[in-house]
C-alpha cells in the first residue's frame, strides 16, 4: 500500500462529503422561501442515516461476495473483517476501509438527489423512510452490479464514478415518486421561483467543488488517471455552462445566474460515467450538449407531459446520466483506462456502445420497479404527501416547527 494513496482517498472521500451540505444549499436556494429548511432537511438527514446504514451491510451487501450477479452478503456486518491495514479487492494501493469509506460518501449523496424532484410536498416521514428502503432495494444492489462485480460489470459496461450508480437511479426514482404525488397546489411557473440565488451560487461551486474528489478519487490511486478525470471533469462543467448561458441569451435575451450554475451542474453530471475513460478533447463536446439536452428536458418535456419535478433532479441527474452513459459508449479508449474492454463506437467498436446501453436500460427498470416498491411499503403506514393546509403553510413549519427567516 502507498500512503500518498490513502491520503489522496482520505481527501477525496472528505471532498464528496462537502457535496451532500452543497446540494442542500443548491436545492435549498431553488425552492420557496416557507420550505427552504424542509429542502436543506431531507439532503442533511442522509448525512446520518446512509452513513449508518453504509458501516452496518450498506458496504457488505455492495462489495462483499455476489449473489446472483445482483447483489453482495453480510460478510462485511458492521465492518467486520474490512481492514484499516490490508488491501482490499478494488485497491492494492489503499486499505479497504479506504474504500469503503470513499464509496459511503456517494451512498449518502445519491439519495439526496432524489428529493429535489419531491420538494415543496412530500412528508418529511414519508421521504425518509422511503430513502431507508430505496438504499436497500435499489442502491446496494446497483453498486454491487456496476462496481462491485455483478453482472452489469460483467458484460462489459463502465460507469467510472456513478452516472448509472448515482446519476440514472435517482433521477428516475425522482420522476416516478414526483408523478406518484401530483403537482403542487401552486402554479407550477410560481414554485419554481427561486427564493434565495445566492444559495443557489454557494451549493453549485460546493459541488462542483466536491465533484473533483467524486471523479479523481475514483481512480483510487493519486496517479495519472486521477489527473485525466479531474481534467475532463472541469472541462466538461465549464463547457456545459456555458452551453446553457449561451440557450438563455437565445431564449430570454440575456444570461442567468440559476442557468450558469445548472449548467455546471449538468455538465458534471454527464462526464462522471466517462471521466476516466474518455479523452479530453470529448470532454468538451460532452459538456456542450449536456446542456441543450437538458434544456430542452426541463422546459419542453417537463411542460408537455406535466409532471411536476420540482427541482430538475430527473431533467438534471437522470437525462444527463442517461447522455453521459451513452457518450462514455461513443468516446471511451481502452488506452486511457484498460478497465474498459472496448473503445466507443466512434472508433468503430460497437460492443462497448451496446453494453453502455443495457446498462443504461437496466438501471431504469431497477429504478422504476423499486421506487414503486419502496413507496408502496412507506404507504401501508403514513401518507407520502402533506395535507393541503400544510403545503400552503409551508413545509418548514408544518414538518419541522422552524423557520428560516425569523424577520420577515
């Protein structure tokens, strides 16, 4: 093992960590001003329970043994067996624990993605046991089948740092459990006002921030690798928001303050399958037309087929996962990271652009079937949506008895 290694996982993990309080301000800013405090909840409440949830089989179930090609055991309970000292399976260079506590950061994370689709009107109860479940029916099980040596690694397919672990999952979940509750009271023109830009400034720069430790660190090692991700993972951000700044001029005439951050935002989203794997060069094209693709989701397709998505998390996370995995297909070299068996298929190889794809549809089809698992086991024992009066009073006093702005 190499020191240097595990103080670069050390940082790394630390650096996604800051990504959970990040979207909790990013989220937070975009919503309304009486459920500003229930948005920041349902992100910093992951902080405890995912973790939790992680050292006790959140881990084993994710990396230790293979059952069916879906899923890990419990040989790793509370941590037991998982070394401090001794490498593990996924690293020569770093210890286990290393990697098991750089992996419990994107557990934390993934779910909060979620909530942003259900703002403004889910309970409180009802979001966090519907999170405790979903970690168990639909997380753990994609990171065992992407990362942890099941079947979706095995046909060949790659996802470097989470676009269909983290980015597909729970941008699906999000638009199935949004239509589950129905629009919000409101107009949807009026709860979409942002009530705080500034915050929306601050959780964009923590993420974008923390996301050079979610693709750098994914190279497990403070090598080369780790310098190509960490390159393609800007450029991409940089390119993607200017992309958007570029469609705001062309639609409202002038650039925006929430579309530059969105589309940074999108632009992380869609290197983080392919950071590791795809050249640099791709990197720009990948970030340039994250943007209009998710454009063109949250204010086209959002408004033609109505679902209310509150905060973008399936126009964000699940549309630009959804291109950043097919763009990994198009433009990854096995040169750069020999984990990938094939190129893309610009190259003229079209097994790794057919692998991305399965993959793709595989972790939609886990998404849907267990959010609608998982919300029909929360349901058996508390509504999953407010009370009309409370949505109206706002969910900052009704779920928590707090408010933000004590003076107004």
């Amino acid at each position: 093992m190499n020191s240097g290694d595990i103080g670069f996982m050390i940082i790394a993990a630390t650096y996604v960590f800051l990504m959970t309080p990040g979207l909790a301000f990013f989220y937070g800013g975009l919503s309304q001003r009486k459920n500003v405090l229930n948005t920041i909840m349902m992100s910093v409440s992951l902080m405890g329970l995912a973790s939790v949830m992680w050292v006790l089989f959140g881990y084993s179930l994710s990396f230790s043994g293979d059952i069916g090609g879906i899923i890990g055991n419990l040989k790793w309970f509370a941590f037991n067996g998982v070394s401090a000292s001794e490498a593990g399976q996924y690293s020569s260079l770093i210890p286990n624990m290393g990697f098991a506590l750089f992996q419990m950061m994107f557990a934390i994370i993934t779910p909060a993605l979620i909530t942003g689709a259900v703002a403004g009107r889910m309970k409180f109860k009802a979001i966090f046991f519907f999170v405790m479940l979903w970690l168990i029916v639909v997380y753990f099980p994609m990171a065992h089948m992407v990362w942890g040596g099941g079947f979706l690694a095995d046909i060949g397919s790659i996802d470097f740092a989470g676009g269909n672990v983290v980015h597909i999952s729970s941008g699906i979940s999000g638009l199935v459990l949004a239509v589950m509750l129905g629009k919000r009271k409101k107009s949807l023109k009026q709860s979409m006002i942002p009530h705080n830009i500034p915050f929306v400034v601050l959780g964009a720069s923590l993420l974008w921030f923390g996301w050079f430790g979610f693709n750098a660190g994914s190279a497990l090692a403070a090598d080369g690798l780790a310098l190509h991700a960490f390159l393609t993972t800007n450029t991409s951000a940089a390119c993607a928001m200017l992309s958007w700044m570029i469609m705001d001029i062309i639609k409202e005439g002038r650039p925006t303050v929430v579309g530059a951050c969105t589309g940074a935002v999108v632009g992380l989203v869609a290197i983080t399958p392919g950071a590791g794997f795809v050249p640099v060069w791709a990197s720009f094209i990948i970030g340039l037309l994250v943007s209009p693709i998710c454009y063109f989701a949250v204010s086209v397709l959002k408004v033609k087929f109505g679902y209310d998505d509150a905060l973008d998390a399936f126009g964000c996370h699940g549309i630009g996962g959804i291109w950043g995995g097919i763009a990994t297909g198009l433009f990854a070299k096995s040169s750069i990271n020999p984990i990938a068996q094939w190129d893309g298929l610009v190259y003229g190889e079209y097994r790794l652009f057919t692998a991305q794809i399965i993959s793709i549809l595989v972790t939609i089809a886990v998404a849907i079937v267990g959010t609608l698992i998982c919300a029909g086991i929360v349901r058996l024992f508390t509504k999953l949506r407010v009370e009309e009066v409370e949505e109206n009073a706002g969910l900052d006093d009704s779920q928590h008895g707090e408010t933000a702005y004590t003076n107004l």
